[in-house]
C-alpha cells in the first residue's frame, strides 16, 4: 500500500482499539493545497507504548517525546526485505520548557487535540484531518491563514521561536517555497530573536538552508532571510555581497548581491544540493577583493577572487559540517567557474582534462547561469555543448598508452619527473599526437632522456 493508504491503516486500527486519531502537521496542509505530501504523520491520545503493542513492528525512537515510528510491513508482493514505508505516530501531549532552545524540559500527555496543536510552530501546520470524513479540525485559524497565504505563529510568537529557534529558519523556507507572507508580529519575533540562531546546531541549519535553496523558490528565500535579519547571522560572507559593485560592462544587472539573487532564482526545484551552494558561493570571495577603478580608462577588478573564494567556500563548508564529498564539490564549483572564459583558446588536451571534473554537468550548469544574469552571451556555454557533442567519452578518458612500468624499463626511476613525462604523454596522447604503445614509447624516447647512475 503507498503512504496514503498505510497511515489511513494506522487511523482505522487505533481507532478500533478505542483512540482517537487524525493526520496532522504538513500532510494536511499539503492535501489542503493539493500537493503531494512528503510523509504522513498521526495524532493519537494511545500512549507511545501502547502505540508500540498495537504495532509491533514500529521503533521507539522518540518515545521520550511521545513519538513512536511505525514501520510498514512489506507485502509479499513488494519482494523486498525491510518496511517500505513509515509514519511518525505522536501521543497528544504538551510540552513544558525549552531549556536547550530544541526539546521540551518535560511531555505531559494531553487527552484533546484541540491542547495539541497550541504547541506546534505555525497555523498551517496546525491543523488535523480526520481520513475517514475527510472532516479538517482547525483550532488555530491555520485554513484561514492557507487561504490568505501568511505564515502566522501559533499563538505568541516569542515563545515558539524561544522553545525551537530553527523554527526562524522554517518560517522563511514555507514563506518561499508556497509564495506566502510572513504575518508582520511574526517577522518582528524573528528579527528579535535572529541572533539567537546560532544556538541551533550547524547540521539542522544546514539542512534547512539547503531545503531552502532547492525547494524552487531560493532567490524569495535569501531575501526574506535578509529582510528577517537571519542573513548576516548565518552567512555574513553572503551579506556582504550587497553594494559590491560590478564593471557594469560586464555586469549590467548591478551588484554582487542582485546578480547572486538572479542566479538562485533559476535554480529549478529538485536542484542538486551542491550546485545550489556552488550558485550561491560561487563569487563569495568578491567582497574581499574588491578594487575601484584606478586610471582614466580603469575598472573594478576582484583580483584573486576564485582563489579567496574557494578558501571561503571550504570555510563556510565545514562551518556547517557539510561531507567531505559535498565540500569537495563546492569547491571545485567555486574555484573552476571563470575557467570557461578561456575554453576557446584552451588545447584539446586542456579541454579533455577540463570535462572530467567530477559532476561536469553541474559546472555547466553554474556556468549557463552565471551568464544569463549577467551579459547574457552565452558562446563559452554553447561552444561547450558543442565540444561534449562531438567528443566521444573514450576520447576524454582513454586508456593511457604509456605506464609508471613502460619508464622504469626504459631507465626511469620514480620521483617528481616521473609523473611530469606521464601527464605530458597522456597529454599528447589528448592532443592526437600519438596513439598507439609504440608511438608513446618513441615519444618519450624523443624528449626525454633517461638518467645514467
């Protein structure tokens, strides 16, 4: 059965044990909207062990926090092993203080849902759906708010941004992603508390800046993060883009900060992770090296800014303790993003090299829309296309022709000079220049000499 119908089997199977139970949270607001809701989460008044008996199969893994995550059971007809599918199940309950900025002090169980949702961060995600009626019990104005399209807390907004203060961020990222206002006391609760995110751990914001960036919706994203104070508190390197001006010869659009903006807005949703962080550092390091004009025919410069920009980039990488892969590829994003400028003059060999940079196509991509929000020419971008066209994969990545064991027995030892004659040799082997063992073996032979001991 899909996720739907496994978490209608949850409801139907505690309410036959005598509990009440809904969907709630996002699922509803989702169905509400007609989208496809990512999961499915439940509401009962069934303690999470009692929850735990009725389903068997199900882990215990927030029980402290009343949540227990049932796991489906996979039909025979599924022909694989493990659940296939899975629900958070969550007892009713209160929470009482939240001393560590994230998990209530103390869960007291609560017998109505109507007592329920008062704890929950937004109004419409505040809402439960009955799936036998279909009826929506709506305690907290949240299908007004859907109507009106405003991101409204529950309740004081103080006190849902002092019990979870990653909940700024989440205000910001369903803002973008449904095109909603930020209901104004909200906004002012977060420009107050914005320089308390910091106490949220580096991995959940993260991972909610990259929902952000992703989502389809990114440039509203960084905007409203700007307008809510949070920017300079998560990525002060990306504030400091706005008023940093551009050789508008180059740069029409305008400055640093209004070119990023342009780039995220085409980032489409379902964007690789790295290419959207790559998109957004990929001229981190302008700020810093920034040059005015200097002379009657000068020009702003950004001298070295690949260079600084990837330092920065890995910096802000492992700030936020992103993996190694993810950082590597961030990097190399950043740091080869200029390198099409020269792709018409490049050699053959330098070209070959060049596209077997890991993940070609999100270079590409970073490229295609660094030109279209800026001078628009997009020759660098189509000679390329052309070049990937007509160049079979065995001609970028052939089988080498000369070995580390083809020198030794012709008198090399290995050391520094070593690799030098083989990349030159892999390189004219690039260039067409040989292509075959014996051509290699009377190249080398023909440039370099062996060292007599």
């Amino acid at each position: 059965m899909n996720a739907r119908a496994f978490a209608e089997h949850i409801c139907r199977t505690l309410r036959s044990a005598g509990y009440q139970a809904y969907f709630v949270g996002g699922c509803v607001r989702d169905i509400l909207l007609h989208r496809e809701p990512a999961d499915y989460d439940v509401a009962t008044d069934a303690t999470p062990e009692r929850v735990e008996q009725i389903f068997p199969n199900s882990l215990m893994v927030g029980a402290k926090f009343g949540v227990v995550v049932v796991l489906q059971e996979p039909e025979p007809s599924d022909g694989i092993k493990g659940a296939s599918a899975t629900v958070e199940v969550a007892t009713l309950r209160s929470d009482i203080g939240h001393s560590d900025g994230r998990h209530p002090d103390q869960v007291v169980y609560a017998l109505s849902p109507q007592e329920d949702v008062q704890r929950r961060d937004f109004t419409i995600n505040g809402l439960l759906l009955d799936p036998e009626t279909n009826e929506v019990l709506d305690f907290v104005g949240g299908r007004d708010d859907l109507r009106a399209g405003i991101i409204r807390a529950i309740g004081r907004p103080e006190e849902r941004f002092r019990e979870d203060k990653l909940r700024m961020l989440r205000a910001v990222r369903f803002a973008a992603r449904f095109g909603y206002a930020i209901e104004p006391e909200t906004l002012r609760a977060i420009q107050r508390f914005a320089p308390e995110i910091g106490q949220v751990s580096a991995e959940r914001v993260r991972d909610e800046l990259t929902k952000l960036l992703t989502e389809g919706a990114a440039r509203r994203g960084f905007e409203l993060l700007d307008e809510a104070r949070l920017l300079p508190q998560l990525l002060p390197e990306i504030s400091q883009m706005q008023g940093v001006e551009q050789p508008p010869q180059f740069h029409p659009e305008g400055d640093v900060w209004i070119h990023t903006l342009l780039m995220l807005e085409g980032l489409a949703p379902g964007t690789s992770p790295t290419l959207a962080w790559g998109v957004l550092l990929h001229d981190v390091g302008k700020p810093a090296t920034f040059a005015p004009p200097s002379g009657p025919n000068g020009r702003i410069r950004f001298d070295r800014h690949v260079e600084v920009g990837t330092r920065m980039a890995e910096e802000i990488c492992e700030r936020l303790r992103f993996s190694n892969d993810d950082m590597t590829q961030i990097a190399s994003l950043v740091a080869n993003h200029l390198r099409f400028k020269d792709v018409p003059q490049m050699k053959r060999s330098t070209l070959k090299r060049f596209v077997r940079l890991e993940r070609f196509d999100e270079h590409m991509e970073l490229h295609r829309l660094d030109c279209s929000s800026s001078h628009r020419n997009l020759e660098n971008y189509e000679f390329m296309l052309r070049f990937l066209a007509e160049t079979p994969p065995e001609d970028v990545r052939p089988i080498r022709l000369l070995t580390g064991g083809d020198l030794i027995g012709l008198g090399f030892r290995p050391g520094p000079e070593f690799k030098k004659i083989l990349d030159a040799a892999e390189d004219a082997q690039l260039e067409g220049s040989i292509s075959t063992h014996d051509d290699a073996m009377i190249w080398v032979r023909k440039y370099y000499r062996a060292p007599s001991f």
